[in-house]
C-alpha cells in the first residue's frame, strides 16, 4: 500500500480544480466538509465521500468540518448522530473542533427567507403536496404558475411569520421560491423551501414546526461555514444551478460546488431505503450486520480503515457513474490484514485424530510464528499432545488426482509439528469417518525428515486437550447476483438474496483465541481472516470470516469441487 504522505488521489479533476482556483485567486485557502443527513448509517460509499472532503483539506494544508444536514425530524434521530461520529472518527478523520448542525443555523436560514420574500423571490404557496406535483409540469411540458404566486410581500411575510407560530396544519402550505415555473431544469419551478412538519427535533426540540428543504438550506450552511468546495456525488449535478441562485439571490459568500461518481459495487445495495427493508424484513439482524456495506458492518465483520482508505484510493475519483467490483475492497484486506493480522490455528469442521505410537498422557510445546510478514511479531508456544483435530476436507479416504493431504497409507506434515501417517479409518455404524489412527515421528519436529524424505501438504491442527470451542460465522455475499435488481420478471431485488450468505460452524482453535477481545483480528491458517465478534462470551469466542484466504483450494471449496 502507498505511503501514508503521498497524495492520496493526485490527478483526479477535483484537486485539479481546486489548484486552479488557488491559483487563480478565486480561493486563497481549501475548506471542506462532510454533510451527511443522521437519517441512516453510513455505508462505504459515504467513505469514499469521507476520503475526497478530508483527503483534499488534507492535502492543501486546509480545515475539514464534519456537519449534519439535519433538516427533517421525521426521519433524523440521535442514534444515527451517535453512530456517523463514531464511523467518520474510525476511518480517520479529523475535524477538530469543527462539528456542525444545520439545526443550529435555523434562525439565520428564516431571517434569509424573508429576505427573499422582500426580494419577491419567495412567496408562500397553500397547494397541497399532491396539487404542487401536478403543477410542476414535465420534461416536455412546462409548469403552471400558483394561484398564490401573485401575494404581496406583506402577506407573504405575515403568513410566513404564522407558518413559523404554528398556526397552520401540517402540510397545508409551504414556502416556495419564485423563479421560472417554464425552465428546462424541473427543480428550478418554483421549489418548495420550508414546510410545515409538527414532530420535535431531535436537537431543537419543539421550538420549530416549519423546517428547510435541503436544496434551500445546503448552500447556507456551507456559506455560513465557509467552505470553498462543496463536493458531492453526481445525482446533485441538476441541483447546482439552484445551488447557486439561492445564494447569488441573496448576496451572500458563494462556494464552488463540484460532483463526482458515486460508489456503487456489485453483490451489494447502497441504499438507506433497502437497508431499512432489510433490517425490518428481518434478512439480516441489524445496520451493523457484517453482510451490509454499512460502516458499522464492515467494521463488524473486521474489515480496517486503513483497507478502506486504500481501495478508495484505488478505484479513484471520475465524473462518470460506473460499478465496482467486490473483489477489489476484499483485496485490499487481504493485503492490510497479510501484514498486520496475528497468525493462529483453527479447525472449523473437525475429525478426530489419535497418534497411536504418542506417549499417553504426554504433552508438549511447538513453536509458532505469530507474523511471518512481520518478524517483530515473535512467535508463541503452542501445546500438542497425542489427541488432535484436523479439517474433515483435508482428509479423503479415496483422494482425486492431485490432492495431495492426508489419504490411507500417505504422509503429511503438520504445521510446526511432526510428520505424521494415517494408517487407519475408524468410522461408525453409517460408514461414516469419525476418527484417524495416525503415527508420528518424532525426529521430524519442525523440520524435515533427516533421511531426506519429502510431503506434499502441510497441515494446521489444534490439540484436543487444549482446544478452546469457538463459533465461526461464514460470511458470503447478500446477493446471488452481482445486480441484485436484476431479478426475474415478475420479481424483485430481494428475490436476488443469497440463502447462504452466512453459515455457521462450531469447531476448535488454539487456546491463545480465549483471550481475544471483540474486534481482534486473525489469520486462521489455511482457513481465512477472522474477527472477534461482540457476541463472544467467556469460554466461547465468537468469530466473523473477514474474507476467505487467495489460494487455488479456496476457489475449489468455493465452486464445490473440492
């Protein structure tokens, strides 16, 4: 991975724009800012949004503000404040002392609305939300004008100061902008900037019942703020005209809005709306969940912020939509956690082993990498005794051409143990093998055989007696479809879910994992990266599958051959 001091995306069309302007005076500092709505929680979409704000302050020697557009209490609540805090400061950004509510700029955003009213470029409309939809024409057809269009400015004022009172029921009228109800641009028709909601706010209280739309107040804040480059995705392209004429209408400090490509990934939603649906239709047990591509799940699931730095490095910032595909975030763990993700031995789907010719009752110690990529990791002490569990996969009674694990009659080694031979099948009254009679030998420990003989796998392992129980969540993709939208006819995205996006298993793992804490990272050898799971209880650690290990005999699991 690149160094962290290099620039993070240096010829993107964004920082090119912000040099421009550097250069040519327009601005003589860099102000960024993050502005999510606390309706949802973030997903890694919004990290990528994170990295361009705060890569940019970053790297122009600028401030970052992170700022909440909190304009709609039917929808906003504290846990989602709670929780975007909590995910911005994870991924690493830093916003000083520079944490913003659009909530705390209501006062300032009405005073400006009845400056637009004296303006007459505001009037208050009493159309219903259903008669204003009708009203706002098409494409091809332009809009018809209010029968309220026409008010004075002193009954707009009067009626807009009585919105503010209270006086009016819910949804009976707005405050709208008067412009040009013929425009091309549909959101230039005489949009709506305030209507009446009667619901408290989940900062200000009851203390209002008329809130701002978001086109209306989006721009204020970000003058307020002083923000020189107000970045956001491209769905807000058609919105930048109405953008700029709010504040050039009202005179005031006028940023730079710019847009780029969203992120959208495959095998996966970015959607508030669908995660909702899939939280209260009960396809997965909540926004932190470790299929969903929320922050809190993928933390969840022991993914690290420095991967998702990373993979938003690679895929870059452009102007054009496109899909990214998933194996490109797995990557980038696989790679952060190959270099920092202490090494352990886990069995998931166990077969008993017994070495016959190991002394009863004896136990010793072998001696362990923790991180063969980081050798200041050290090493560990693991016990081995006579009774010990395998894989079942990596025992075939009748093995394939090139398999080449444990079989009747052949020899492998187990990783930083001995050689070892299986020299007989035990299996139960349904013919099925429910143990191993191997025999070691004792001069292979932790190396070679001293008469030269060779193996041609090597195996991890995990001594009964000291085995610890851990549950192990498998996770697979939520969808079966790399577009979940693309659905039978007749059908919808759900019908794309994946009924096996999360298996669990109950196995065994080395006694070291009994004191990993909830979010610990590990490499599984030959089995996967994992994370402790909040879930664990004492005794029993509960692991999640971070990603699977890049190799040909997990492409074979994965297609069923193996």
């Amino acid at each position: 991975m690149p160094d962290n001091d290099a620039p993070f995306f240096p010829d993107d069309f964004i920082r090119q724009a912000v040099r421009e302007d550097l250069a040519s005076g327009r601005f003589d500092r860099v102000h960024t800012r993050f502005p999510p709505e606390p309706n949802a929680y973030l997903h890694i979409g919004h990290a990528k949004a994170v990295w361009i704000d705060y890569g940019i302050a970053q790297e122009f020697g600028g401030k970052f503000n992170l700022r909440f557009d909190d304009t709609n209490p039917e929808t906003e609540d504290q846990e989602f404040v709670d929780a975007i805090i909590e995910d911005v400061r994870w991924l690493g950004a830093d916003w000083e002392d520079r944490l913003f509510f659009a909530s705390d700029y209501f006062e300032q955003m009405y005073e400006w609305a009845c400056d637009l009213i004296r303006k007459g470029k505001a009037y208050v409309c009493d159309l219903s939300p259903e008669e204003l939809s009708r009203t706002r024409g098409t494409i091809t057809e332009p809009g018809v004008e209010s029968p309220y269009r026409n008010r004075s400015v002193e009954e707009n004022l009067d009626l807009f100061q009585r919105m503010r009172a209270g006086e009016f029921p819910e949804g009976s009228r707005t405050l709208r902008a008067k412009i040009d109800m013929a425009s091309p641009n549909l959101l230039l028709r005489d949009p709506v900037m305030y209507r009446i909601i009667h619901k408290p706010h989940h900062r200000q209280g009851s203390k209002w019942c008329i809130y701002p739309m978001y086109d209306w107040a989006h721009g204020l804040e970000d003058s307020i703020e002083g923000i020189t480059h107000s970045l956001c995705s491209l769905e807000y392209e058609i919105h930048r005209p109405l953008y700029d004429w709010f504040l050039d209408q009202l005179g005031i400090y006028h940023p730079r809005q710019i847009e780029f490509a969203r992120l959208n990934m495959t095998y996966t939603v970015m959607s508030k709306r669908r995660f909702i649906e899939l939280v209260n239709g009960g396809h997965v047990s909540g926004y932190d969940d470790p299929r969903l591509p929320t922050l809190a799940g993928l933390r969840r699931r022991g993914y690290t912020p420095e991967a998702i730095k990373e993979f938003c490095r690679r895929i870059g910032v452009s102007k054009t939509d496109s899909v990214v595909e998933f194996h490109q975030l797995e990557d980038c763990i696989r790679e952060d956690l190959n270099r920092r993700a202490p090494r352990r031995m886990a069995v998931l789907d166990p077969i008993k082993v017994t070495l016959v010719n190991y002394p009863e009752g004896q136990t010793e110690t072998v001696q362990a990498v923790n991180n063969p990529e980081d050798p200041s990791a050290g090493v560990r002490e693991v016990p081995f005794g006579r009774t010990l569990y395998l894989e079942r996969e990596d025992f075939l009674e009748e093995p394939p051409p090139k398999f080449y694990r444990l079989a009747p009659g052949r020899e492998v080694r187990l990783r930083y143990a001995y050689f070892i031979r299986c020299e007989e099948v035990v299996k139960d009254a349904d013919g099925n093998v429910v143990e191993l009679l191997c025999t070691y030998d004792p001069a292979t420990k932790g190396g070679d055989a001293p008469d030269g003989r060779k193996v041609k796998a090597t195996l991890h392992w995990v001594s009964a007696e000291h085995a610890v129980p851990i549950e192990a969540r498998l996770y697979d993709h939520l969808f079966r479809t790399p577009d979940p939208d693309d659905a039978p006819e007749g059908g919808s995205w759900l019908d794309n879910l994946n009924p096996n996006s999360l298996r669990v298993v109950r196995g065994f793992a080395e006694p070291s994992v009994a004191e990993a804490n909830p979010g610990d990272r590990f490499q599984f050898e030959r089995v996967g990266y994992f994370c402790a799971d909040r879930d664990s209880a004492p005794g029993r650690p509960v692991f999640n599958r971070t990603v699977t290990l890049k190799d040909a005999w997990a492409n074979l699991r994965k297609s069923g051959r193996a």
